[in-house]
C-alpha cells in the first residue's frame, strides 16, 4: 500500500503537508448548471417541476406531490418490519443521543441593572426545518436521528424529511428512524429539485426555514444555492480522520479505524500522526493485512493513495500542535494520556479520547453529533447541535432614567455619523429640566 510519509524535521514539511491536505473543490460547470435549471424550475413551477423531476431522476410517478406523503402509519409500519433487535439498537443509539443534546439547550436569560432597567437574551425555536436524506439501497438512519433529534429538543415544531425512493424502493431502517425521531412529515423526493422544494415552497411542500442533512454534489450545491433564502447546516467536503498515536495502542484498532474513513470514498482522507517510526512500520504491516477482507479495499486503497498520510513528529505536544494544523473532522487521542494532550487541543470537529474510544462509535450511538465541520473548517466551526436550530433575540427595557442618560450618549454618536434621525429619535427620550 502506497502511504505518503512526512517527517516534522523535513525542512518542507509543512509545505508538503499543505498540500497534501488541500482538496480541490473547483466548482463544477455541469453540476452547477443542471442544479440552477432544477432549483429555478421548482421555484418557478412548484409542484408540477417537482413531479416531473421525480418522475425523471427517481422514475416514481404520481399524480400529486400529496400522493409522494408517507403517513404516520406507515413510518409505524416500517418500525414494526424490522428485527426487534435492530428496534432495540435505534431506540438505544436515540436515546444516548437525546440524553446528550438535551444538555446543550439554550434557555432566555435576563437581568436589571441600578436604574431599573432590564436587558437579556430571548431564545426561541425554529418554526419549521426540512431534513434532506439520501434514499435508495443506502441506508443512514443515523443520519436522521443525529439531524432530527437535537431538532426536536430546540422546539421545532414542523419537521419536514424528503428521501428519495428510486423505483419506489423504501428503506425501512430510514422509516423506523424517522418514527423513533418523531419527524413530522415525510415525502418521497430527492436530489436538488427537493432542496428547492423546502428552500422556496410549493403549493403541497410548505416553506422551510433551514435545510439541514447530507446529499450528493447536486444536493450540496443547491443548497450552496438557496443559502439566504433559507440557513443550511453547512457545505461538507470529504470524511476525514486523525489519529494521535503514542506508538503503544494495537496497530490492527489504528488500520481499522483509518479504514472506517477511507471506506466513505476515494477523497476521504485518514492521518497518522505518531512519536514512534517503527510503529508506522507496524501499522502498515496491519495494513496490508486487513486490506484483504474489506469489501470496500479498492475505495480504501484509492484514499490512502490518494490522501493518505503519517506523519512523524518529535513528541506528543509537536504532534498536537500539527493536529490544530490541520482542524481535522475526527481526532482521536490513541494515547497513555489523553485528557493531558486534550489540553493542547483546539481545533477538531470531535474529540475521541483514549484507545477504546473509536471513531465509528462516535458516528453511530455515543451520543454526541456526527455532523461535523470537515476540510479544516473546524478552526471556527462546531458539530450541529441543539443550539443550530434555535435563534436569539435581544431584549431591551430602558426605564425613563436610563432612556434620559444614554439619549445623549446616543444622539452624539448618531451625529458623529450623520444619522439626524437616530440622534433626534434619541433626543425625545432626554427629560427635560422642567419635566
């Protein structure tokens, strides 16, 4: 297996590790062009753009987009047809989830200063958030109870999923996931014509007022599209991976666990990063071995030649240090240590502390978020949660006493930029001498 190698004490190293880390997102003309056609026919036509897309790209007919509805009672039915076991393992997985989203709701705060005077934070819901998933063979009711859940805890009222049945084929696991969520309603749609759908409204799809959930390049662009029109969770790159190693975890868990983010697809991109040189000899014979028996080897094998890096650093700290470098999606800290380097830490979509700790838990029933800023955006970007489906509103109540100090302070600023209104309208509340 061809794996790039970098030293810390190269003298171009972090020339070469820029490059390698950099993923080329030049935009494609094509993609670009078929998304604007479909989001501007849906805009323009509503529910009959949208039956026409589905017919095309999904080859599902229907006289109305009422009839592309999945009811209740079949999101109950779907429950009911998969192996108690698997209901078993959503319900556990939806419920470390809740357990750990349900710390992070924001409440309204207020306070009164000297004069009487109050001010604060008022926290409210978004009314209605639509969820794209993808459809088909694939199956990712992770997906949906990691985006509908911390939806639900904020207060969100309307919930709207589309998921794209091609042929009408329907996926249970999806279904059940979106019972277990309490997803309110459910259509059988797709691909970028069902972003518009939710972004724009139609005379059936009701107007949405964020766009949250993974798709293909189609989907991501109209979403890059409809930005402003609607909020969107955030554009993702490609699925990638660091690990922090001491050399001393089993080299067979570090295989695999790059593995788990190669397999995504051939631009995933999976990082060693180790005080040890042999250990990445040690590593690679892993490797090599594993390779073997993995369904997905020529996707993994693709990646790692591609993307694929380890890195030798001096120590530990070094190795942090790098790690912030690259604001890596996941990162775990395979180390005899880890809350001690966690605070050398600041930039990871999610931290997984410790050798037990792996990756692949994380992204399934741990319980905090799977989607995660990708591309080095996690240098100023957080996991979704809670607090992404929630807005705030500040509060000003100014007693007669404040409203008379500040009127000056405010007047004289508003003159300072020319604005005569703002000054007058803040002159009014002055009290006057004789008042």
């Amino acid at each position: 297996m061809d794996i790039k190698r970098l030293k810390s004490t190269d003298n171009n190293f972090l020339l070469e590790l820029k490059s390698l880390l950099a993923f080329d997102a030049d935009d494609n003309e094509e993609i670009i062009k078929i998304t604007n056609d479909i989001v501007n026919q849906v805009k323009e036509n509503g529910d009959k753009a949208l039956l026409d897309f589905t017919k095309k790209f999904d080859r599902l007919s229907s006289t109305s987009v009422q009839g592309l509805e999945i009811q209740q009672e079949e999101l109950m039915e779907a429950y009911k047809n998969i192996p108690q076991e698997t209901q078993k393992f959503l319900e556990v997985a939806s419920e470390r989830i809740n357990q750990y989203h349900l710390k992070q709701k924001i409440e309204s705060w207020s306070y009164k200063d000297d004069q009487g005077s109050t001010y604060g934070q008022k926290i409210s819901p978004l009314d209605r958030v639509g969820l794209y998933v993808p459809g088909g063979k694939a199956a990712y009711p992770s997906s949906v109870l990691m985006n509908a859940i911390p939806a639900k805890i904020a207060g969100v009222k309307d919930l709207i999923m589309v998921v794209p049945t091609p042929d009408g084929e329907k996926n249970n696991l999806v279904l059940a996931a979106a019972k277990i969520a309490k997803v309110d309603r459910v259509f059988t749609i797709g691909g970028a014509q069902a972003i518009a759908a939710l972004a724009y409204g139609t005379e059936t799809i009701p107007r949405v007022d964020k766009i949250v959930g993974p798709g293909n390049a189609y989907v991501a662009e109209a979403k890059r599209k409809v930005f402003g029109t609607v909020g969107i969770d955030m554009i993702a790159g490609p699925s990638e991976i660091t690990i922090i190693c001491d050399g001393k975890t089993n080299p067979d868990w570090i295989a695999m666990d790059l593995f788990s983010q190669a397999e995504h697809d051939e631009l995933s991109q999976s990082i060693l990063i180790t005080t040890d040189l042999d250990f990445l000899d040690l590593v690679m014979d892993s490797i090599d071995k594993l390779i073997i028996n993995m369904p997905r080897k020529n996707v993994i094998t693709t990646s790692f030649k591609n993307r694929g890096i380890f890195i030798v650093a001096k120590d530990l700290k070094e190795a942090a240090a790098i790690s912030d470098y690259i604001a890596p999606e996941h990162l775990e800290l395979s180390v005899e240590n880890p809350e001690e380097l966690l605070k050398q830490i600041n930039h990871a979509g999610s931290i997984f502390m410790g050798r037990n700790t792996c990756e692949a838990i994380g992204d399934y029933c741990a319980g905090p978020n799977h989607v995660l800023p990708t591309s080095g955006t996690a240098r100023f970007s957080s996991p979704l949660g809670v607090y992404d489906f929630q807005k705030r509103s500040s509060l000003i109540s100014l007693s007669k006493e404040t409203a008379s100090e500040l009127g000056y302070v405010a007047s004289a600023l508003a003159e300072g930029e020319g604005l005569q209104a703002h000054s007058e309208s803040a002159k009014y509340r002055i009290i006057k001498k004789n008042e």
